[in-house]
C-alpha cells in the first residue's frame, strides 16, 4: 500500500504545472530603435526606480550585430546606445541606425533562482554560465 501510495505521489508530482515561460517579443521601431515588449511587469518596475548605466543594461539586455560567422557570437562587442523605458516596454535606442538587411541579435540573461540582479549586473553567475535567450532580428 505505501508503494502505491508513494507511486501516486511522484506521479502527481511530476504532473504539476510549471511556471509559464514569459515571452519576450522584439519590434524594431524605427531606423534605429528596437522596443522590447513581454518583461515581466515586477522586473520593469523596479529597473524603472533605477538609474542604470549603459554597461549595467547591456549586462540585462545587450543588442548586438550579427557577425558572418555565427560562432564568434560570443565576441562580438555590444552596440552603443540608450534603453529606456516606455509604458510596459523597454525600448533600445542605438548610437546609429541599422543597417538595413542586416541581421541583428539581442540577448536577455535570465536571472536564476538563488540569484538577484546585483550579481548579474557584476558579472557573478551562479551554477556555471549565464542562462540568456536569444532573439533574432531585422530592420
């Protein structure tokens, strides 16, 4: 009876719901802004009490230039820009425009569990590398 009973349980439990995955949309704006919409509303609030500086939001959310060869992703440098923020968005506006045709990617770290946004902002990950998501996109 308590095989059963222990069985049920790891079923269930195995079964529960996970959180969903909130779902970061890109929008190019204009010929060289790029609107980030889909942040969690919590995180938007408190960076928006903040005033961050440039190397502090590229440690969030860098935009990047997509290089030919796609495995030195890695080293590309971050385009130079301001981000601020615009009703339930987070908009990006670079230095210069983009070029057209021209890919471009954005990655945004992902904070884990026993993290907090200090030690993502130093540069101290937890559990090895950084978890990011990448987004692809073209002016």
């Amino acid at each position: 009876m308590k095989k059963t009973v222990w069985l049920l349980c790891f079923i269930l439990a195995g079964c529960a719901k996970k959180p969903a995955q909130q779902q970061l949309s890109v929008k190019v704006t204009g010929a060289n802004a790029v609107e980030f919409v889909g942040l969690d509303y919590n995180i938007l609030s408190n960076l928006n009490q903040d005033s961050l500086s440039l190397p502090q939001w590229q440690a969030i959310l860098p935009v990047y230039k997509m290089p030919a060869d796609t495995d030195m992703m890695d080293f590309v440098p971050a385009q130079p820009g301001k981000y601020k923020l615009v009703k339930d968005a987070l908009v990006f506006v670079a230095d210069t425009p983009f070029q057209k045709n021209t890919k471009y990617f954005a990655r945004y770290y992902k904070l884990h569990d026993d993290s907090n946004a200090w030690d993502l902002m130093k540069g101290k990950w937890k559990n090895g590398s950084p978890k990011y998501t990448e987004y692809i996109f073209t002016p």
